[in-house]
C-alpha cells in the first residue's frame, strides 16, 4: 500500500496544482471543465483530470492489496469514478448549453465521477472505529454529497435554480465539490495508509500469545 499511496497522493496533488492553475491563470469561466475551452487551458484540464484518474486506481490497487475482502464495494467505486474522469478527459463539455455527443458524455461521465467518490468514501470508512482519520472520510463525503445536491439545485439547467438565485453561485459550488472531492481521495489514502502501518504491530504483538497457545 506504500508505494500505492504514494502514486495516489501525487495524483491528487497535480490535479489539485492543476485546479490552481486554471484558477488563478486562465480567465475565468462558469465550470471548471469549461476551462478547456479557452485558449491554453485544454492541457491542464486533461492532466488534472487523468492525475485524479490515476490516483483513484493506484487507491482501488492499494485496496485490493491490503484488505481485498472488505473493500470491495470500494474498489468497484473508484474504477467507475477513474473512468469518468478518463472519459470527461477524452470527449471536452460544450460552450455553454450542451448540444453535441462528446458534450453528452463529458455530462454523464462527470456526474459519475460526483456521485461515485462520496459513496467510496463512506463505504471504506463504514463500520471502522471512530478515529479521527475515518471520522474525515466520513466527514468529507457527506460534505461531497451535500455540495452536490445544493449544485444541482443551483444549476441553471434545474428548475429549482431560479428559486433559489443559483446561477449567480453555482459555479462556486462545483468547486466546492471539486476541492471536496480530492481531499477525499487523499484522506481515504492517508486512512487506510494509517490502518496497515497500526496493524502490523498489533500483529506482531499478537504472535507470542498465539505461539504460547498452540504449544500448550
């Protein structure tokens, strides 16, 4: 799991940078995705995108190579979320309203993405004792999942959004969800990185005892 949590903690670093990036250098747009749209900002979305891609599989990898029973359901989670992320990548968001299939694609392969992480999350945390590590898993996917709802809502595309003045805001939302939803990834490999460095003492502990038993 070292060497996996390594690769995933990076990935969540560049596509973090790459946010950054887009942020503070390109000019502003709606949504993050719409950043591939302008001029030089194409690469950085693509690389964010496959960094986080490739930091969900490095974490489903580490997974299945810790506790391959428990987190299976997990590992099923981030597979479905690295193949959005790999499909937003492939086929970029329209201008605007969506009218094309590559549009259409990048619509449905990111609400995969949004609604994947935050189950991942609770899924590898459920049941764990409630250390401060797990009780951040936790905490960050329920705050992914309630940044997602309240962007939904806000969408100009949803019938709710005049209600409630989401236009004007909801751009900031799905940053929200976005910036949510990487920190996820790191606290869920930095939890579970934590567990296997626990365990192995406490087995090493356990050993002697159960040396004394089977001899008796």
């Amino acid at each position: 799991m070292k060497a996996a949590g390594h690769v995933t903690l990076a990935g969540a670093l560049v596509a973090l940078l790459a946010f950054a990036y887009a942020e503070l250098v390109l000019p502003a747009r709606p949504l993050v995705s719409d950043y591939a749209l302008v001029p030089g900002g194409l690469l950085p979305v693509v690389i964010g995108m496959l960094a986080l891609a490739a930091a969900c599989l490095s974490l489903a990898y580490g997974l299945a190579a810790g506790e391959p029973g428990r987190t299976a359901a997990t590992r099923v989670l981030l597979l479905a979320a690295a193949g959005g992320l790999m499909l937003s990548a492939m086929f970029p968001t329209d201008a605007s309203v969506i009218k094309s299939l590559s549009g259409e694609i990048h619509r449905w392969a990111a609400a995969v993405v949004f609604t994947t992480l935050p189950v991942a999350g609770w899924s590898l945390a459920r049941g764990r004792a409630p250390l401060p590590r797990w009780n951040a898993v936790k905490a960050l996917s329920v705050t992914s999942v309630l940044a997602l709802g309240v962007y939904l809502a806000a969408h100009p595309a949803s019938f709710t959004s005049p209600w409630i003045g989401g236009e004007s805001y909801y751009g900031l939302l799905e940053r929200a969800l976005v910036l949510a939803e990487i920190g996820l990834i790191a606290a869920m490999t930095l939890a579970f990185r934590q567990r296997q460095v626990t365990a192995v003492p406490l087995a090493a502990a356990d050993a002697p005892a159960r040396d004394e038993r089977l001899a008796a």
